[in-house]
C-alpha cells in the first residue's frame, strides 16, 4: 500500500487516467496485435470492450473483458495477441508512463446491395 501511494504518477505501480496532455498507447501497424485484428470474422458484426492497464514498457497488465455478449471464439485470438504483445505506451511529453485504459474494438462487415435488374 505504501509503495502504491508513494509511487510518482504514471509509474507502473500507479498509471494515470487519460487527460487531454496524454499521448495514449497506440498498436504498433506492422505488430501481431494488426494481423489478428485484419483476420476475416465469422459474424458480421463484433464488439469488445477491453480494459488494462498499459505499463510504461507498452505491456498490458490486468486485461480483462467488460460485458460482452457470447462470442468467446471469436475473441480468443485477440486476447491471445493483446496478453503476449506490447504496445507503443502512453507518453507525457517524451516520458513513457503507464495508463489505465478502456479500449473499444469493434468490426463491422459493410456489404453492398447487387443493383436491380428488370
């Protein structure tokens, strides 16, 4: 407990929230986090609402999922990915610090309607 209160904010032992002065993390386009997220899914439409903490070397801490509906197959790659990856941290100013994050990832399939023909 002491070490948590004393800890400087946006140490690993105590991240900040997201404020308008934060870079958030960002995932890294040619990571294997991108890959699983470009994979084709079986439903037209998924969400997923993740929540982490990012520690300061971009490694997801306590990743867990909030309230979803069935789906777990789905889902699985990308908690797989998300557990073993690393993220490009948050940054205050050019300093790494760890932030606790709520993540929204959502696919959706859009299909065109074939033009009718008479």
């Amino acid at each position: 407990m002491i070490a948590v209160v004393s800890a400087p904010s946006g140490s690993d032992l105590n991240p900040v929230t997201s404020d308008h002065f934060l870079q958030v993390p960002t995932v890294p386009e040619d990571g294997r986090i991108e890959f699983v997220l470009a994979q084709p899914v079986t439903h037209d439409e998924l969400v997923l609402a993740l929540n982490a903490v990012v520690m300061q070397d971009g490694r997801l801490s306590g990743l867990s999922v909030i309230g979803t509906e069935p789906h777990p197959r789905e889902f699985s790659p990308i908690l797989r990915a998300l557990s073993t990856a690393r993220l490009e941290p948050g940054r205050l100013g050019a300093s790494p610090v760890a932030v606790n994050m709520v993540w929204l990832l959502a696919h959706t399939t859009v299909k065109a309607k074939l033009p009718r023909t008479t």
